[in-house]
C-alpha cells in the first residue's frame, strides 16, 4: 500500500482495529505531515486516569503519616510509581483540566481564567490527548467530567457521559478510559456548622494536623476530619473499577493513573499557587505487560518513591510516547515514563511554573517558579488580598469563620496574612518551610537567589508568551480564533508589559522617571500596567497625582480610570463610590465591569466602603448576544458572578 501525505500529528494504522492484538504496520506523521517512522506494534497498552478532585497530597497516608488510608491506592503504589512532586500547574479545575487535556500552558493560550467567559478555539497545531489517540485507534472514554477552557475538537472522546467506559469498544481495541469522582470536591465541604454535632467523623477531630495558616478551632479541625473521611470513601468508588480491570484481564495490559485533579481545598488552597493547592498525589501502576516501554532501572523497580518534579503539562507527551505516538511542538511538556529515561534522570527534574489567575468573579494575576528547593513567587495584582471575598468559596463555613476571626482580631500574624496585602515578590525554602509562611525575598542574604528565581520566571514569561498580560476582557475577543498567532503579533508588546510592571520592584527614585513616561503614554495597555505599577508603590507615587487625575478622568479605557479611581481611594482618602458605581454603568462588555467590580471589592474589604452598583440594561442582556458560544450554563454562572458581587458590595 502506497502511504500519501496525511493529516498532520496522527498515525496512520493499516488494519482493522480487531487485529492489534495480532499486529499491524504504523506511521507516525510529523507535525509537517510527512510519515517519519514505519514499526510494527504487536499490542499497544491501555491507560486508566483515576481522577479524585480538590485533594492535595498530604491528606492521603501514602504521603503523610496524618492523612487518610486508601487501600486501593495504596495497592497500586506497591506495583508502581509514587511521585512525591506532582504539581499541576493551575491550582483549579477548568484550568488544570485544560493543562492535562493539552499538554500545554493554557496561559500562552488565552485559556487561564476559570470558568472562561468564553471557550478559545484550539491552534490548528494542538490538539487534545483524547482525539490523538482516538485518532490512534484508540477507544477514548470519559465518566463524566471535561470541563475545559476551549472548544473542544469534533468527536474529542469516543464516548463521554455518565457511565461512560471501556466497555464499548471492538474486540482487542486498547482504550483510554478518563474517570473523575466528585466525592473529595470542595461542594462536599459546604455543610451547616451544626453537623459537628449531629454527624460524627470516622477521623479524630483532635488528632488531625492543622495548616500553620489556619486557626486550632473546633470547626477546623472537625472540617479536616471530615474530608479525610472523604478519602476513604472516593478509594472505595475507585477500587470498583480497579478490580474490574483486574476480572476483566486487563490489569497488566494497563497503566493506572491515579491522580488529584490540583490541590486543595481546605480554606487558602485551591485557586493559590501554594503548594497546597498545587502538589498533587500521584502514582502509576505499571503493568507487567509493557515494562518493556520503560527505562531497565525503573523496570526492575516496583513500589519506587519519584523525587523529580514532574507537572500536569508532562501527562499528555508521556500518553503519547507509551502509546508510540509523536508529540505536538506546541506541547510545552515531555514524558516522564520512557524507554530512554532513567529513574536518575528523572529525579533531577526540577522546575515547575505555576499561575493563577480569574477564579469564578475573582480577578487575581500570580505566577510562581520553583526550582529544586526554592519557589519564587510574583503577585503582579499585591493590592488584591488572597482573601478577597468569592462566592462560591466563602460557602465553605470554616472560610467564614477565619474571615471572622481576622476582623476580630484573634488570628497571628501566620494566620492573619491571608487577608492582608500580599508581597510584590515571595521566595520560599521549600525543606525548611513547607507551608510556605516566611517570606525570604528582602533578606539581604538571599537577594542573589531572588534575581536568579526573578529572572528565570521573566524568563518563562516572555519566552511563551505569558498571554494574561492583556486583560481577559480585551483577550476573550481578540485572541480567542487563534492564540498562537495573536501571541507572535504581540510578543514584543508582552515583553514590554512584563517590563513596566517589574519596575515596581525596583526603588521608585530609580524608576520613577520611566514610570511618569509610561503613564503618559498613547498607547492604554502600557498604562494599564504602570498603573498598577503605581498601585504597588502607594504614597510614594503621590508625585505622579496630577497624572493619576488626568487618567481618573478621562482615559478611554474604564479599567485604567478605576485603577486611578483606586489609588486615589487607597492613599489620597477620595471617595470612590459614585465614579465606580457609574463606570460599572458605563462599561460596554461584562468583563470590563467584572473587573471594575473587583476593585469595589477591594476596596471595600481594604477600606470599609459600601457600593450600590447596578448594571446597565445592556450588561443585563449581554449573555443574550454574544453569540452560540454562550451557554445557558454559561449564562447562569457569569450571571451568578455579578449577583454574587453586587449583593457582597451592598453590606459591610
């Protein structure tokens, strides 16, 4: 049979799909589309991702003696490989989701906001883990959840519903089977403080082990015991499908992934790049069947604990390679399990990224990087506390509690920081403070280690390019056809923003010349972010105030006008209620109100304040018009999103 040029990064199988077992003849298709490769694949493996939400990895035994046993996992631990340091790369769901489902960094994609306002098309370079391998000639399976920030491709899974499995597929066909359970996902925290008395834990509420972070409290420590409870029972519903692979015949033909789908969700975790809403559990039972496809010193290994930082953007390359297919150039990961990497090699992995961005109606811009023992930490937005009121987040009671006791003043400084300003930068050492409580970026002995952290991130950053430095509701319509070609058009602009913002981390008598050009610039984005650059500096800024007037007035931009709204408010003691009242009025797009709201929230956490804020008749409507993209979940949501605000803002 003649082979022509095909579609571009799949294979090309010649055989029907009843006779894998027996043998067939494949391509692999380079990105250019040209065959590079021709083998024969007597049998392919199949791969199972168990997927447990909200859960970081200290509430399981298998990594802290505190946590919670799951004899399921735990048996798949004995057969494989536990990694200690798996992170994804986004501490929330759709995000994270987006990230295993690509391979990619959604933040170089306009896809880093959750939930996203609306869906970015895919580059025609990329696609999803499960078409690759359905187009493989994989059986692809999903029970239930996808839960992504893009369009995704035309028949993305071979099958993906409730009760979704392997069980439809042809004779001899190797699958992908994706399965995610609820039962450890943060709604499951949202219960009445009266259920400390009326349902009991299996867990000891006084022997669990708190966050330094949170207060010894009766409901804290009722809330930590309840979720490891909640362990026990998602590695029950696990163990169901683990032993039906075992009675089906299918386990050593199988690798099992079993994973969380980011950290969390005890109060600060998910939707913060600390480790606890990043470092996942993770182990891979590798079946007996394809040891082969592994380095010989990891195949003689079972049981193996894994050092090296291994991230959700790795997941889809290293599907991939197992399954003997090419990965896309627009993947940003590389596989951690193949024939050619050793367990030495991998355990000196050790760098990850980190973001965090929109979470529901919560705007925030954070990036982290770490780098063996050190993580670096860049709040771009230090003004908004990390316990800006969210919605959905604030339905947890213990998150309730702690706000309270802030405000009455019974928390340490440990415990208080969350509500307060953040640091511009943050460095932490990762051995001798987990938890991530002492900030070592303006010890003088660590400056040196802070440039390097700092640069490596600007690194990353501008290499992508980091897309967020344009704000969602200026992305969401621009970029949103193709990403990758807006981010070439526009990577110089980036570089450009990332420099004007990380002027604020330098001394303002330094900068501050620099900084009034940038603020009198033509140009609104480059604005955007000297204002916030004027934002971290505060008072010292006040030189710059006839500027900042003259923005507050009359810059086309609503966001630029209520940043200057904001500094004004934070330093000068101006009254900013009926201006942001009647710029949320003014805003034309929901995003660009979303945003103004924001910074009424702000300020009435910082300062006290109380906003009457309604929208306009076309903000009311705009769900209605933007298009077939817009859901009617969709709609609820961004609808929930103002409603949530508004009432928030009316009270103090």
């Amino acid at each position: 049979m003649t082979i022509k040029k095909l579609g571009m990064r799949h294979i090309l199988t010649i055989c029907l799909t009843s006779a894998l077992l027996s043998g067939c003849e494949s391509y692999a298709i380079s990105n250019d589309g040209s065959p590079t490769s021709k083998k024969t694949i007597k049998k392919r493996p199949n791969f199972v991702w168990l997927v447990s939400e909200d859960n970081s990895k200290r509430y399981l035994k298998l990594y802290n003696a505190k946590g919670a046993e799951m004899p399921n996992i735990e048996s798949l631990a004995k057969q494989g490989l536990v990694f200690n340091n798996a992170f994804s790369n986004s501490p929330v769901c759709s995000t994270a989701r987006t990230t295993l489902a690509l391979g990619a960094y959604p933040a170089k994609l306009a896809m880093e906001y959750h939930r996203p306002f609306e869906r970015i098309n895919l580059p025609r370079e990329l696609s999803t883990i499960s078409d690759y391998l359905t187009k493989a000639g994989y059986y692809t399976s999903n029970d239930a959840k996808e839960d992504y920030n893009f369009v995704s491709p035309e028949n993305n899974w071979s099958s993906s519903k409730k009760g979704a499995s392997w069980h439809d597929r042809k004779a001899g066909q190797p699958f992908f089977h994706m399965q995610t359970w609820k039962t450890t996902h943060e709604g499951k925290l949202h219960f009445p403080e009266s259920d400390i008395e009326n349902l009991p834990t299996i867990h000891n509420p006084n022997s669990v082990e708190l966050d330094p972070i949170h207060p010894n409290t009766e409901l804290f420590r009722y809330t930590y015991a309840r979720y490891l409870d909640l362990h026990k029972k998602v590695d029950k519903e696990m163990g169901v499908v683990i032993n039906q692979l075992k009675e089906e015949g299918l386990l050593e033909d199988t690798f099992i992934f079993y994973f969380g789908d980011h950290g969390g969700v005890l109060p600060g975790s998910k939707g913060f790049v600390s480790e606890r809403g990043l470092n996942v559990p993770l182990v891979v039972r590798v079946p007996k069947n394809f040891r082969h496809l592994l380095h010989k010193d990891l195949q003689a290994k079972l049981s193996t604990r894994v050092d090296g930082v291994i991230s959700f953007i790795d997941f889809a390359p290293t599907l991939l390679e197992l399954a003997g297919l090419p990965k896309s150039k627009l993947q940003d990961g590389e596989s951690f399990l193949s024939k050619n990497l050793s367990l030495d090699d991998l355990n000196k992995r050790n760098t990850n990224f980190s973001f965090a961005d929109r979470f529901d109606e919560k705007y925030d811009m954070v990036r982290g990087f770490r780098k063996g023992k050190y993580k670096y930490i860049r709040n771009y937005l230090p003004f908004n506390p990390d316990g800006l009121f969210s919605s959905y987040r604030y339905k947890q009671a213990a998150y309730r509690e702690w706000k309270h006791l802030f405000k009455a003043n019974k928390l340490n400084s440990v415990q208080s920081a969350f509500f307060k300003r953040k640091p511009l930068e943050a460095l932490y050492d990762l051995e001798q403070d987990p938890f991530e409580t002492k900030n070592l970026a303006l010890l003088p002995q660590y400056t040196e280690k802070v440039i390097k952290m700092r640069a490596g991130l600007q690194k990353k950053l501008q290499s992508m390019p980091d897309l967020a430095f344009y704000p969602e509701s200026y992305l969401v319509d621009i970029a949103k056809d193709d990403p990758i070609i807006f981010s070439l058009k526009h990577k110089s602009d980036i570089a450009r923003f990332i420099n004007i913002i990380d002027m604020s981390l330098q001394p303002f008598e330094q900068v501050k010349n620099k900084l009034k050009a940038v603020l009198l610039s033509n140009e609104q984005w480059e604005r955007y972010w000297a204002m916030n650059a004027v934002l971290a500096f505060g008072d010292k800024a006040n030189e710059f105030l006839p500027i900042i007037e003259k923005i507050r007035q009359s810059d086309i931009n609503l966001i630029n006008r209520s940043r200057a709204i904001q500094y004004l408010a934070l330093n000068n003691g101006v009254s900013p209620q009926l201006e942001l009242e009647d710029l949320v009025k003014q805003a034309k797009d929901p995003l660009t109100a979303l945003a103004i709201l924001n910074i009424a929230t702000q300020l009435h956490d910082t300062l006290g304040i109380a906003f009457n804020i309604e929208l306009n008749k076309l903000l009311k409507n705009s769900t209605e018009t933007r298009g077939t993209s817009m859901e009617s979940f969709h709609k609820r949501t961004v609808d929930g999103w103002f409603k949530a605000r508004m009432d928030y803002l009316k009270n103090i």
